[in-house]
C-alpha cells in the first residue's frame, strides 16, 4: 500500500511539473552537466567554423560565439558576404541580452579577423538575445532565446510542492570546533548514605532504580546502643543508584545507599591540542544527542586538570536534566563556538544544489526559477557566505529546491558558445 501511494504521488509530482514547465529549446550544445563544444552537432541550430551560432541574412551571415579559453566568457564575432570573409572594422555590432531581472548591452570593436564582445558573459548564460549588424548600409537583426538553467512553476503548484523562498540577505555565520564526549553524572549532586549510629537494619524501603524525594523513608534501624529504633530518610532526591542493605542485617560501618540527583548533569567533551587555545571557561557548546529532540544549549563550566592517553582535554559542560532523559554514559557530539561573523549576503544551506560544475541556488522571478552560480565563503549550521554570483535581496528557493533541480534537468538545460 505505502509503495502504491508513493507511485502515485510522483506521478502527480511528473504532472504537475509537465503542465507548468516551460518547453525548452536547446539553443547550443551542451548536456546539463558538460561545459563544453562536443554536443553541437546534434542541435537544430546552425553552427559555424568557430562553433558559434550562425545568423542569415540573405547573403550577410554572422557566427555569433560564447569564447572562454584562457579568458572570462566573452562574445566573439565573425562577418561574411556570400561566403566570403568581411573586414571586422567594416562591421558595427550590438548585442543585447535580456535576463531574469535585468538587461546588458554588449558593443564590439575589431580584434584582428573577428569583433571581440566588451563586457563578461557573466554565468548563467541565460538570457533572449538581440543581435543587431550594421554594414554597407544595411541593417541586419536577429532575436532568440538561449535559456539555461531556467524553469516556470505556476504559483499554485509551487504552493502545493511545498516550495518555499526567502530573500537573500545579511547573517551571522558562527565558526565552531566539533568535538564528542559522553554524559556523566554530576558528582556534586551525589549524596552517599551510612546510619548514624550502628545497629541492625529491620527494614528498607528503597530499591535500585527507584526516585525518591528529600525527606522518603530509606530504612527503619535499631540503635545496637540503645535498642531504640530511628529512620534514614532520603537527604536529597534523585534516583538510588546503589544499595547495600538487608532487612536482618548489621550497618557495619558501611554505605548504605547511594542517591544521585539526575536534574544535573555533565556533558564531558575531549578536546584535542589543536583547539586548546580557541576556548576557554563560559565558551558557548550546542550538544546534540539521541536522547533530545533539539539540541542542548550550554557554556564550558570547567576543565580537568589531566589529558587522556590521546591528549585530549577534557571540557565540562554543565547540563539541566529535569525529567532525567539525559542518561550517564550516553555518547553526543557537540559545536563548541569559537567565532562569529557578521556578512553582508549568506544563504541557508538547505536551498543549494548543484549544477553543471557550480553550486547554485534558484532565484525566483514571478512564476520563473533560473540558477545562480555562487561563489561561497564561510559556513556554519544552516548559514553559506555568498562572495558572488547573487545580488543582495533576490528572492531565492530555500526548501524545496530539489524539485526545481530535477524539472530543469528533465527539461535539458543548454549552455550556449
């Protein structure tokens, strides 16, 4: 049943991308994760000696080619006239490109056999194109779309993908050191019981593993002394964690109990040479463990005198443990911040895919998705540094954006040269 359910619901996820993805036309060639010439062949368009797109008109033709080797993508242009070569400095040449969000205007100047593009190609290469070509007196245009990377998803479908945006802006990016410990009892909340005066045990009231309040009767004793019975009651609560004491039995000088307060414990976390100088008594730690939902919050409360046989240094955390689920010997990891940092553009973490050989995120216009290629820096948790390729307050996929991912990838995102 739950393999059935599961059937449909991709079909339904297939369908309701069908009906709203835009077609799209490959414009050059390239398969979505090849960055090269090598597929040209097999598109509809017209290629030229340089690979480039050839445009026609009548007997004027001009390849128009995307150039990266050895350089920043630019547009490299070359003329002729009934087959034949035309002189570059005889040819004025424009190029505007329409993207998501904003236009360039491209002019060209002689480079010896062909006109050389003055402005970065800047990734994606994206975008509807306006060519036009003055020479002999006439005028030549061309116009189409060279899209990569783009997608249209209506909004109510996007609503029902659960896609979710959010606008790209500053965030504090913490540095932490990850390091893994173990929970141990808070011996100072360890209270270790004996009677007060010696004499035979009648009776006892507490067993291993049972919690008791200050004040709950442990045992009932008769003073060997005085033949008088008296009661030792609990000094602390918490949980009895040892008992050595039988009804019939003597006191003989020994513990009779031992009771461990459970509402405090510590997360005792190794910490290697390395490290040692990055943190110190009151360092923020974010524990993480099996035993809680959410992780635990907390700050280095001390550190033991002695390494391990590893070297490492041990650092104590102090933990709240009220409903006792933080069990001794429970092994966690933890983040230990050492650094924060204030930057003026971030992106979650959660929103990035990756595309061709680059690391984007979908940035949203309207009902259309297109990838921006990012140049990243610093990470934390849930927070990426953006250096690059994103201006500060586009609206971009945070959750979801896997599905944006796999209808451009089905679609067939082209890269043009």
């Amino acid at each position: 049943m739950k393999a059935t359910s599961t059937l449909v619901g991709l079909l339904a996820l297939s369908l309701l991308l069908g009906a709203c993805s835009e077609p799209k036309e490959v414009q050059s060639g390239t398969s979505p994760d090849e960055h090269s010439d090598e597929h040209a062949e097999a598109t509809s368009e017209e290629r030229g000696p340089n690979n480039g797109r050839l445009l026609r008109d009548d007997n004027f033709q001009l390849e128009l080619a995307i150039f990266e080797t050895g350089v920043p993508p630019e547009y490299r242009a070359w003329a002729s006239s009934d087959g034949n070569p035309i002189e570059a400095s005889a040819v004025d040449l424009r190029v505007r490109l329409t993207r998501l969000g904003g236009e360039d205007e491209i002019s060209f100047s002689p480079q010896g056999e062909f006109l050389r593009g003055d402005s970065v190609i800047y990734e994606p290469h994206s975008f509807s194109v306006n060519v036009t070509a003055r020479y002999n007196g006439q005028t030549h245009t061309w116009e189409y779309d060279s899209f990569e990377g783009r997608t249209m998803i209506e909004s109510a479908v996007r609503d029902a993908l659960g896609i979710v945006t959010e606008i790209a802006g500053p965030a504090v990016i913490e540095e932490s050191i990850p390091v893994y410990g173990r929970i141990t009892p808070n011996t100072e909340r360890i209270s270790h019981v004996s009677a007060r005066f010696e004499g035979r045990i009648e009776s006892v009231s507490g067993s291993i593993g049972a919690r008791v309040s200050v004040g709950d009767r442990l045992a009932q004793i008769e003073s060997n002394q005085s033949l008088t019975p008296y009661t030792i009651t609990a000094p602390i609560s918490g949980v009895i964690t040892e008992r050595h004491a039988g009804p019939g039995e003597q006191t003989a000088g020994r513990e009779l109990f031992t009771i461990v307060d459970t509402s405090s414990v510590w997360a005792d976390l190794a910490v290697f040479p390395a490290d040692f100088a990055r943190i110190s008594i009151g360092t923020p730690v974010q524990i993480s463990t099996a035993l809680a939902e959410e992780p635990l919050q907390g700050t280095i409360a001390m550190f033991l005198p002695a390494t391990d046989t590893n070297q490492a240094m041990t650092a104590r955390v102090v933990l709240d443990n009220p409903d006792g689920r933080l069990l001794p010997n429970t092994w966690v990891s933890a983040q230990i911040k050492v650094a924060e940092y204030a930057v003026p553009l971030a992106v979650r973490r959660e929103g990035l895919q990756s595309f061709r050989d680059f690391t984007v995120v979908y940035a949203q216009f309207g009902d259309e998705y297109e990838v921006r290629m990012l140049e990243l820096g610093r990470q934390s948790g849930d927070w990426v540094e953006v250096l690059g390729g994103l201006a500060p307050g586009t609206t971009y996929v945070t959750e979801n954006s896997y599905i944006l991912k796999a209808d451009v990838e089905k679609s067939g995102a082209s890269h043009d040269h």
